[in-house]
C-alpha cells in the first residue's frame, strides 16, 4: 500500500467516526418520528401541553438540530492528524502525555 492509499484511507476513517455524523444522523432520525407524532397527536394529548402541540415543536427542533449537525460534517469533514501531532506510544501500546 502506497503513502497516498494509506493517508486516504486514515482520513476516510476520521470522517466515518465523525461524532458529528453520530450526532445529526441520531437528531434527524428522532426528530422525524418525534415530528410525525406531533401531527398526528389527538385532542387530548395536546390539551394536557396547555394547547401546544409539544411533539411537533420539539420534533422541528431535533430535526432542525441533526440537520445542522449533518451539514457541519458536510461543509467542514474531519482531517486525520499528522503523523507528527501523534505523540509515540511506549512497549504497552499507550500514548506518552506530558513527557
């Protein structure tokens, strides 16, 4: 494998793992359903938020938040770090921090 092949494949992984791809798919996917039991909320469950369709709103919200977050990955996608960011690990596989 190539210098070039590795270095796409490390950076393909950074985006994959991306928590904000967690994040705004996990938003998006409970904001659909919270919104569709929003509209088809019955009288009495609106009547017990004081009038307010609750579901609906809160639903838009966690749409709207997961949208965000998806379009944050698209527009700024995670970069892997440089080898030279990376502090060398000891024998036991763990980072030396603070030397």
């Amino acid at each position: 494998m190539s210098d070039d092949e590795q270095k796409v494949d490390t950076a393909r992984a950074a985006r994959l793992f991306d928590v904000r791809r967690v994040i705004g798919g996990l938003f998006t996917v409970y904001g659909v359903i919270v919104t569709l039991l929003g509209i088809f909320d019955s009288q009495a469950e609106i009547d017990k938020a004081a009038g307010v369709r609750i579901n609906l709103w809160i639903g838009l919200g966690m749409l709207a938040l997961g949208l965000l977050f998806l379009l944050w990955q698209w527009l700024r996608p995670a970069e892997a770090p440089e080898a030279s960011d990376i502090p060398p690990a000891d024998a036991a596989g763990a980072n030396k921090v603070g030397e």
